[in-house]
C-alpha cells in the first residue's frame, strides 16, 4: 500500500461538513486541533442536532443537549463557528435543499478545504457504514461537482475521513486534545456504553483513528475531489 501524501499546508480556511454531533471527533479533531493551533480558520457545520442519538431522551431534550456538547467539544480544539442546520436525524437524503444548503454554506464561509464523512458502504469488512452519513456525503460530492460545473469557484480540495487515506496529518501532539474533544460528548458517551468510563471510551476510539504510522501518530483522509 502506498502511503499517504503529507495533508497541504497552503490554505487558511476548512469547512468541516457532518451528519451529526460527534461526526466530526472520531477523526478529525486531532487534526483540527494542530490546524487551529498554527491559526487556521476551521468551521464547523452539521446537518442535524442528533436529537435521535441517545437513548431514553426525547428529541426535543437531546437535541439541545447535543448541540451544546458539540460546541463545547468544538472548543476544546480551538472551534469557535459551530452551526447547525435541523435536517431530521437518522433521515437525511441527498435531497436538492440538502445540497442548495452545503452550496450556500461553502459560498458564504469561501473554505479552501472541505472535509466530509467517509461515504462508503463499509469501514472494513462486516462493518457498515451508516446511511445518514453515506448520504450526506453523497450530497457533499454531488454539491461541489455542481458548483465546479456553474461557476468554477470551489474548495481546492475535499476530502472524507475514511479508511482509504491518501493524506496524513502528524498529530502526535494532539492526542491528548482529541480524546478530551470527544470525552466532551460525556451524556451521549454514557448512555453509549454505560459500563466503560467515558474517558477510556474516548482514549480507546481517539487511539484507533490516530493509529501510528511509522511510530507516528496521523490523522487520515481520502482525497476526493480536487482544482
């Protein structure tokens, strides 16, 4: 297997673009974390609250409760633009307002990167992908080819946090950082798996997504598309 290019540098802005809370910290927020520290500009945008995610809670409580455990994750990595968009949870369509919503989002934030979920149908063998996130980034894909096709100004480059990397991100310096970010999600983590301490949920998750590489720890991501 080839190994992965070194993630580019030249760029100030990144569109994080996700289904729903903790999308984005299993992943990406060692990443982020590093990216924000040297003062890049990252922002956060997710379709839905998550108001379905934890068990036992209604979706008008766990909505909220969501958002604000998203927001607080965010920070710890150095996010201070957290939005959300109310696409229903556990639905979400390729559907034309879907797509017009990603376009208006990449308009108005003018990102050089995107990056998105891992659209495929299975991490690895006997492991499924979620639906919610196969069409959400397929609307992502779909958006970015028509804003290439209507008027060429688009992201440089997008990518999805899969298991195909083509780039890696050293962050060995941020790991700490990412399993505080998804700890952040401490209510929906609990109900998850309510006999494992959150934090050594977190650790245990933030230690697979950042699997050393040449005794280095990365994050990855797949190039999609690219100008």
């Amino acid at each position: 297997m080839t190994s992965p290019e070194p993630f580019p540098t030249d760029w100030q802005t990144a569109l994080v673009l996700v289904a729903h809370p903790d999308d984005p910290e299993y992943g990406m927020a060692a990443a982020v974390a590093r990216w924000t520290g040297e003062g890049k500009r990252v922002v956060y945008a997710l379709a839905s609250s998550g108001e379905r995610g934890i068990e036992g809670m209604t979706p008008a409580e766990c909505g909220p409760l969501r958002e604000a455990e998203q927001r607080a994750s965010a920070k710890i990595v150095g996010v201070d633009e957290v939005e959300f968009w109310g696409f229903p949870d556990s639905d979400i369509r390729n559907t034309p307002e879907l797509r017009a919503k990603i376009t208006e989002t990449v308009e108005r934030i003018a990102p050089q990167v995107i990056l998105s979920l891992y659209g495929g149908p299975e991490w690895a063998p006997g492991q499924p992908n979620q639906r919610d996130h196969m069409e959400f980034a397929a609307a992502v894909l779909d958006a970015y080819d028509a804003l290439t096709a209507h008027s060429g100004e688009v992201p440089a480059w997008l990518f999805e946090n899969g298991p195909a990397a083509t780039h890696a991100v050293d962050v060995d310096a941020q790991f700490e950082v990412a399993v505080r970010s998804l700890a952040a999600h401490d209510r929906y983590l609990s109900v998850l798996d309510p006999d494992t301490p959150v934090l050594d949920q977190a650790r245990a998750q933030i230690d697979r997504a950042t699997a050393p590489r040449d005794d280095v720890r990365v994050a990855g991501f797949e190039l999609k598309r690219t100008r």
